[in-house]
C-alpha cells in the first residue's frame, strides 16, 4: 500500500513538475502558477483522464482519487516555494513590537507562542484553494514596494489614517511596526475562506460583521496562544468598513494594499500625460468606494499621496 502510495507521488511529482515548465506560465508567481494549472486540470479532466487512468499514471484510480493525488503533488510544489517566505515572516522578521502594539502594549505578551500559534493559523490557510487564491495579491504585496512606499509618508503627515492608527487603534507609530502588522493581517485574512460554505457570504470580496465575529470566536477557541484581539484585528480586514466603522485602521489598509497588490506591475510603462499607476488606481477605488464598502477618508488620503509623490 505505502509502495503503491510512493509511487503515485512520484508520478504525479512529475506530471506536475512538466505542466509548471509550460513557458507560458514562467512569468507567474508560484501561487499563481498553482491556480492557472488547477484551472487546466478542472477544465480538462474529462480529456485527461484516459490518460492519467492508464497504467503509465494512476491505473484503478477513478477521476475524483486522480484529482486529489494532483492536487496534493500541486500544492506541495508550491508549498515548496512559498512556505519558507511566509514561515520566515511569522517566526523571525515580523518585528514582536508589532504584537506587543496589537495588545495594547502588553511587554508580558509572550510573542514566541503568538508566532507558533500564526504559524499554525497559516499552515491550516493553505489547506484551502479559496484561501491560497487569496494569497496571490499577498504574495505580491510582501515582494511590492507598496507598504515602504506609503507607510512613512503616512506617519509623517500626521493626518486621518495617522489618527486613526494612533489615537483610536492606540497603535504606536513606528513604521516598521505597522508595517510587520498590515503584512501579518494581510496574510491571515484569507482563513476566513476556510469558513465559507457557500459563495452567498461574500459579498463584493467582503464577509458580514456579524459573520466576522464567528470566525473569531472559533479561531479563539481553537488558538488560544493567540489573543483574541490580534485574531480579531486580522479577521476584521475581511469585513467592510461600510459594514463595521470600528474596523482597526490597520485592517483597513491591509485589504485596501492587498487589493493594490492584484494589479501591481513593477515593469508597467506609464504613457505621457496618463495618470500614474497607483493614482489611477485609487482613483478608481474612491469611485468605487460604496461598492467595495471602502473607507473614502483613507482612500482619498492615499490617493492625494500618490497624486503628490508621482505614484
């Protein structure tokens, strides 16, 4: 049986290994890749099968075994590469003044069990399809500029989101801090697809409040090295802000950066006269701002700096 079970790994190992060489896909991030094959595979089962029935593959399997052994080997590919990035964050570069802020200024927070508790929080994101789609734009997000960009000007013009994040979240502002934290929200969000039981609950990219409170009531039970607050904090940037003014500022801006993230193109050629990439953007997200249930107070303000620093 285990021989039988090496076997198909190996197999499917390489199947995948040849669809992830495809040149079309090589641009792609990993993540990406992942969902562009799961895509081919979903589409073309029907056509593949014949195939991948044969004894050359998976003889005796029927199409739905076929699919969970790819899409296990497709994702420890990925896993392979993504993994120790996102690890590395949790355990060693996510800065402990960012959790010691998140609880208020707690020094007696033990942020080495927090970090084991993340760490276990993400492992169980990436069990999810949803939830690794949701991934992409954070991927590229944490490799973005974005947050380097926005943050210090932020904290230096000492305005609404300056405010917000200071004098109402009562986050200490020290860049590098709001920084690690708007990146740990941003990767922790999509846990909340490991709830949904059907596309009705979200609504334009968005869960209810009400919804929102579920999740961390059971992520709370379920991670209890993990105060409830942070576990609040990095669930809430899944919720509107139409929907729950309380919002932390620091949700706020970590879904409105990793939704800059899903089309941020370093190598974009901006024509003469046209508005630059980052502007336009925003200025389409403050149009927008009752569809998307987005803050118009962070949007504009985010908006003017980009108009400002020519982003």
């Amino acid at each position: 049986m285990d021989e039988n079970k090496d076997m198909n790994r190996e197999k499917a190992g390489q199947f995948i290994t040849r669809l992830m060489s495809n040149p079309a896909l090589q641009p792609l991030a990993p993540l990406k890749k992942e969902q562009q094959i799961r895509f081919f595979l979903r589409t073309n089962e029907a056509q593949l099968f014949p195939t991948l029935s044969s004894p050359a593959f998976f003889p005796g399997k029927n199409q739905q075994e076929i699919n969970r052994i790819l899409t296990e080997s497709l994702r420890e590919t990925t896993n392979q590469k993504i993994f120790p990035l996102f690890k590395d964050f949790i355990t060693d570069t996510l800065k402990s003044g960012a959790l010691i802020c998140a609880v208020g200024g707690n020094n007696s927070l033990n942020t080495n069990a927090v970090r084991e508790g993340l760490l276990k929080l993400f492992t169980a994101i990436l069990e999810s399809n949803d939830a690794r789609d949701a991934l992409i734009p954070v991927a590229t997000l944490f490799e973005s500029p974005l947050l380097m960009r926005y943050i210090p000007q932020i904290v230096h013009r000492q305005k609404y989101i300056s405010f917000e994040i200071r004098m109402v979240q009562r986050f200490k502002e020290v860049p590098e801090n709001i920084i690690d934290y708007i990146k740990l929200t941003a990767l922790i969000t999509p846990v909340v697809y490991t709830y949904l039981e059907n596309s009705s609950e979200l609504v334009n990219g968005s869960i209810s409040a009400n919804f929102a409170n579920q999740i961390i009531e059971k992520l709370s039970n379920k991670y209890r090295a993990i105060p409830k607050e942070i576990i609040a904090g990095l669930i809430q940037g899944s919720v509107a802000f139409s929907d729950d003014k309380e919002i932390p500022a620091t949700s706020r801006l970590a879904t409105l950066f990793a939704r800059r993230a899903q089309t941020w193109n370093p190598d974009q050629k901006i024509d003469r006269g046209a508005e630059s990439s980052d502007k336009s953007w925003f200025s389409v997200a403050r149009k927008n701002y009752r569809y998307y249930g987005y803050d118009m107070d962070m949007i504009m303000e985010l908006y003017n700096i980009s108009a400002e620093m020519g982003w």
